[in-house]
C-alpha cells in the first residue's frame, strides 16, 4: 500500500491573514512542506509550524527556463511522496491559480497512485477585487496571462472589464526573464491600440504582501505601459472603454416566450 500523500495549499497573499485553518493543519502535520511564497519573511513564518520546510525559491535563476525550473520543483516533491512522506506544498495565493507546479505535482502523484488534492488559498485576484472595489459580475471580466494575450489571436470585448496577470514579463517567450523592457511593452501597446484609445486610463495593481506594506495602485493612460516600473507581481487592469448593447432580438424571444407560457397557462 501507498503510504505517501500530497496537499497543496495556499497561504494567501499578506503573510499570516489569509492563510486558513486547514491550511495551516496541514502544513503543522506534514513530514516535509515545499513552499514557494512571495518573501523570506513569509518562509520564515511557515518554518515555524513545521520542522522540515524547504524552500523552492533557488531554483528560479534570472537566465533559466522557468518550464525547467517548475519540472524540477514537481521532481523534488514527488521524490519525497514516493518516499512515503506526507509532503504539504504551500504556495502563496491561490495554489491553483497562474501554478504550474501544483497542478503537475497533484496530476502526477495521483497517476502513480498516491492520495493527492489542492486547498484553496485567497489569490491576487481576490486582493484585486476588495482593493479596487471592482465587481466582476457587473459589467463581466475577461482575464488573460499578458504574454499569452500577445501572442494568440482574442475577441476582447471593451465593455468588460479586462485583466493582465504577469505584464511585466510581456512578451516573452523564452520563460527566462524575470521582466521585460519598454521595448516589448510598446508591442503590447500597439495591440491594445487596436481596441482602447491610447489615453484611457488604466491601472497597475500589486497586491500587499506584508501587513506593513503598501498596496500598489496606480492610474495611467495606456500610452504610459511602456516606462512604467513593473515586475512579475504586477497587474494590469484596463476598465471598460465602451457600454454594452442590448441584445434586443433575444430580449424579445424571451418576452415572446413569457407570453405564451402566460397564454398557455391563462
């Protein structure tokens, strides 16, 4: 019988507020916990519940494929679950939101037979929500990875809301850098162009990620994308540009619809 097992978890976003209590059950009980969190302050934290936490950050290096760098953090982990550990991975956020490494590592555990699952975490995308007061059921929210946006072909519809993860690394296909210069964001630009006017205005968001720190939220026009200070934690949040039309055929089917049930009924 299997004896090894895998949770991966998510801590939230601000060090020690987000976390939930399963969460934290899970990593006080684990054999061995992987984190991979958005400082050492926060490892420092989570290496307080558990006497063997290991840190994934050193695998990342400015130059190295990020594909790599995530193929060899699933490695790690498995080798530990095939070693009969309980192996927590505590990932901050949301451990299934923009994570290659638990997705895989809970898929690939699972196919050799290990007990493997994920819990949820408060992600970015919450963050950004409370932070700028945005409601996405009110005028709809289409999100994208900001390099993947670039380069495959979308129908964006400007009376939504419409959200970039990751566009400091805009444009890059190699998965090595760590940002790119205003070089790749005049591209993004020009792209952006084809469906907002360059002075509309936009917002770069970075959730906090310590109680001390300060939320980022930052008005600029488009046309400003391409000096501004970014890294892999910022957001790009572009407001609808345009209303939504009403849709009046299919307003008018369903009124057509009500009638006759009523007719039928009456």
């Amino acid at each position: 019988m299997l004896t090894g097992s895998l949770v991966c978890v998510g801590t939230g976003m601000t060090l020690g507020s987000h976390i939930s209590p399963l969460s934290r059950s899970y990593i006080e009980q684990a054999d061995v916990v992987f984190v991979l969190v958005a400082d050492g302050i926060t490892e420092k934290w989570i290496e307080q519940m558990n006497a063997d936490v290991r840190s994934l950050q050193p695998y990342y290096l400015e130059g190295k494929s990020r594909m790599i760098t995530y193929r060899e953090m699933v490695a790690a982990i498995l080798a530990e679950v095939k070693a009969g550990k309980k192996v927590v991975g505590a990932f901050y956020g949301h451990p299934g939101v923009f994570a290659w490494v638990p997705h895989n590592a809970i898929k690939q555990a699972r196919e050799l037979g290990f007990k493997a699952h994920m819990e949820p975490g408060i992600s970015a995308e919450d963050c950004l929500i409370a932070d700028l007061g945005i409601d996405p059921g009110s005028s709809g929210c289409q999100h994208f990875e900001t390099s993947q946006f670039m380069f495959y072909k979308r129908t964006i519809d400007t009376a939504a809301l419409l959200v970039l993860w990751q566009v400091g690394v805009a444009g890059d296909r190699s998965l090595a850098k760590f940002t790119t210069d205003s070089e790749y964001r005049k591209i993004l630009v020009k792209l952006l162009a084809q469906y907002y006017q360059l002075d509309h205005e936009v917002i770069l968001y970075e959730a906090a990620t310590l109680p001390i720190q300060p939320t980022r939220i930052e008005y600029l026009p488009i046309s400003a994308l391409p000096d501004a200070t970014m890294d892999l934690k910022t957001t790009l949040v572009i407001p609808p540009s345009t209303k939504a039309e009403l849709n009046d055929e299919l307003i008018a089917e369903l009124e057509q619809l009500v009638k006759s049930r009523e007719a039928a009924e009456g």
